[in-house]
C-alpha cells in the first residue's frame, strides 16, 4: 500500500472498518511511513476527544433519530458551529460507521427539512446496497494517456476507457484495465503490466494497488463515503443536493462534492491525479433501485473547469469469467525488482538527488546499463534504446511535492536520434536498500 492509497483509508482504519486483507496493509504503512503516521494519529486524536466529548447510544434508527434532532434545532438558538454540531451528533447517535455519518453530514449542511430527510435516504440506502454485491463492473472514459498511472489526469489529452471488474463473494479478485496499462490481483497475488513489456508483481492479495484506489472506492460506496467526510471534516468542503428526472422519466438524485486537494497552486502535483487535484465530484442515484447510477468528475483550474472522468456504465451482481483475474505475459516482460542493497551500497545511499539523478544519465550516455540498473528497474531494451548515447544538456536544483514522498529534478537531455526531451526525472529512497531509483519523469 502506498501514501496515497493509505492516506484514502486512514480514517477507515481509525474507525476499525477495513476489511481482514486491508487492515493490515494499512498498518504495515503506517510503520515505515512517518508522514502517514503522523497524519493518523492526528485523526485518532481528534476522534478521542470527540469521544471523551459525546455519549453514546447504541440501537437508534438513524432516519428518525436524526429527523428528530434536525426538528428540535429548528427551534433553539444558533450557539455552535457547524462542524461542532456534526462531531456532537456523531458519537450521540452511537454512529460508528463513515457510511452513516455521512449522511449526518448531509443533514447539517443542507438547509431544508425535505431535502436533509432525502439526503439520509439517498446515502444510507446507496450504502447499504452496494454492501450487499457479490460483484461490480465499472465503465468509464478518462482524460489520460493510455500507459500513465491510472489516476493521472491529463485534461490536454483525449478520453481513453478505464473499467474496473470487482468479485466480492466467494473471494475478492479485481481488474483495472486501460489501453496501455493493465492490473490484476487474483485472490493471492497482485500483478501490473504496463505494455508493450513491463511488469511488477505483489506476492500478496491487495484490495488495491498500483494507483488503482480512486476507481475502487467507486465499487464501494461505503469506503467513497468514508474517505469523503474525512476530507469534508478536514478541509470544510460542501455537499449539495439536488433532484432530476432522467431521460427514463425516472427521478434521480444528485449529490455534489466541491472536493479541494488542499495544494498551493505551484505544487508540482496540483491537478495532475485525483488525489491532488480540485474537482467537482457528480455522484447520481436512481431512486428506484437505490443505487449509485453514475459519476461525473470536473477538473477546476485556472483555465476553467473541465470533464476529466464519467462513469457511465455500472453493472451490479453479474456473472464474471474466472479468466477476468488471469494475465498472460508476453514472453520477453521485464519484471520490476525492489532495490537492494548492493556491496557498496553506501556511495548511492549518500548521494543527492542531484547526484543521483547526473549519474542515472551519464551512465545512460555510456551505456553502462549495470551502473543505470542501480538506479532504475527494470531497464529493459526499450528504455535502453531510447536512452543510450543521450547527451546531458542540464540538471536543475531539485525540489519537492507536498504528496509525494521524493524529489523532481529538473532535466534537459538531448537523444541520440537527435531530439530532445526537458521534463522533471522523479527519484525517490524509500526502500529497503535507502538509495534513490527512478520512478518517472523518463
């Protein structure tokens, strides 16, 4: 599990709701990671004092007990804020679950009656459907290139296919394909395959992985829920409610999140992944079947607001072929290996991102491919095409991105088919041999 898929279950795991295969994942993070650390127990914090502030009352119905409350505020004088009241009314109605805090949420921060009432329905009947799948498929277009992480956004670019086939019962096993970009995870192992013949495998079962998070919270309304509150209690963002008839004649509701990534406008990462990008998230349900009907997401910026994802398909309980969770390999894959320690490993592990950048590309220029595999992996014969006998033009001071745990340092190189490439090489240590390797940019 890595930051970002962490960070989205941190409140999840405070509140015991991850699953057996998540929890742990979770905490093996959270003990070699110390930014994920510290940000979980600021939320443990905050939620024991929550505790220590509230009473509380087991076996309620949620629907009245909240209608009640909601009735009596209408009569007694403004004292509290917002936020105040929603953490009170929490731990009064005994509400472990993310799901139906969420809907308490709701209630607090819309103003009419009928619709806070509509919203409870809308959100805790959606949950509690979705929590009874035995599987999902999910169909969507995003603006991306076809072999970028999955959650990259590229609102230059145009759409390309995501979708997403998740088996819940007898065992969890998923899919998350693309054009270029491919991962599996079968029930014990979990694969990527980045075509036309990269590859990495993860010789556990993982609820999610290789940048697949944001589209599996999609399949679990419950987790989507959860992870939104977390943010909405941290950062204050609003949910509206609406209701519109669709071209069926059948009513729908609209929720909308104006989700913000909390990023200054120059971090590097602002608005290049749905984890570190301001949006405005259209979640629509069918009345009727009381469940999610599709998701639109809006990238804002500087230049306006722009369509980057909509889920426009879902398919609830169907058949799925075993064949789904199986991926043949080309027979020339290049398999991804963690960084070990090499027998002097100190010399890479006291270098600067600068110096380690500067010797990835000289040894590169002389197609030293053991000195450049220190560096990165796997160094197939694409790369090794593409990058021996580049010429180094200039390295840049590096510097760092609020969510990402490494450094960018700025590169311009000349190819030896003679074009040119200036971007940002993004290196990083956090592995068990503590010495930087490549993990993008090129």
């Amino acid at each position: 599990m890595n930051c970002a898929e962490c960070r989205d279950n941190l409140v999840a795991c405070a509140e015991g709701l991850l699953d057996r295969e998540a929890g742990p994942l979770c905490q093996a993070h959270l003990e070699d990671c110390a930014e994920c650390r510290a940000e979980y127990e600021a939320i443990t914090s905050l939620q024991r004092r929550l505790i220590a502030r509230g009473q509380t009352v087991a076996e309620v119905n949620l629907v009245e007990t909240v209608m009640r409350r909601v009735h009596q505020e209408q009569f007694q004088p403004e004292r509290e804020t917002i936020m105040s009241k929603l953490m009170k009314y929490r731990w009064r109605f005994g509400l472990g679950a993310a799901t139906t805090v969420a809907a308490v949420l709701l209630v607090v921060l819309l103003t009419s009656p009928k619709a806070q009432a509509k919203a409870i329905e809308v959100m805790t009947k959606g949950a509690q459907a979705v929590a009874k799948l035995t599987s999902i498929h999910l169909r969507g277009q995003v603006r991306t290139a076809p072999q970028d992480n999955f959650s990259a956004i590229m609102p230059e670019q145009d759409f390309v296919t995501i979708e997403l086939w998740k088996q819940f019962e007898p065992d969890l096993k998923w899919r998350v394909e693309k054009p270029g970009r491919i991962a599996v995870m079968d029930g014990q192992s979990t694969l990527l395959f980045i075509k036309p013949d990269y590859a990495c495998k993860v010789q556990k079962a993982s609820p999610s992985a290789f940048d697949t998070q944001w589209l599996h919270e999609m399949a679990n309304l419950s987790q989507t829920l959860g992870n939104e509150l977390s943010a909405i209690k941290a950062n204050g963002w609003p949910i509206t409610l609406t209701q519109e008839h669709g071209a069926d004649g059948k009513t729908k509701s609209v929720i909308t999140v104006e989700a913000k990534s909390g990023l200054q406008t120059n971090d590097y990462l602002k608005n290049k992944f749905f984890g570190t990008a301001d949006t405005r998230r259209v979640y629509v349900f069918d009345d009727q079947a009381e469940l999610l009907e599709s998701v639109k997401i809006y990238l804002h910026s500087d230049a306006g607001e722009k369509l980057v994802f909509a889920l426009d398909q879902i398919d609830y309980n169907q058949p799925m072929d075993p064949g789904l969770f199986q991926l043949q390999l080309p027979a020339d894959v290049s398999w991804a290996e963690p960084a070990q320690k090499l027998p002097d490993n100190e010399k890479y592990a006291a270098m600067t991102a600068a110096q380690a950048a500067r010797a990835f590309f000289e040894a590169c220029s002389r197609k030293d491919w053991t000195e450049a595999g220190k560096f990165m992996s796997p160094l197939n014969d694409s790369a090794k095409q593409y990058l021996g006998g580049l010429e180094i033009i200039s390295l840049g001071e590096p510097f760092g991105a609020a969510k990402y745990p490494g450094q960018m340092v700025p590169y311009e190189i000349k190819l030896a088919n003679g074009g040119v490439k200036k971007f940002n090489l993004a290196v990083r240590k956090d592995n068990p041999a503590g010495r930087w390797q490549v993990d993008g940019g090129i």
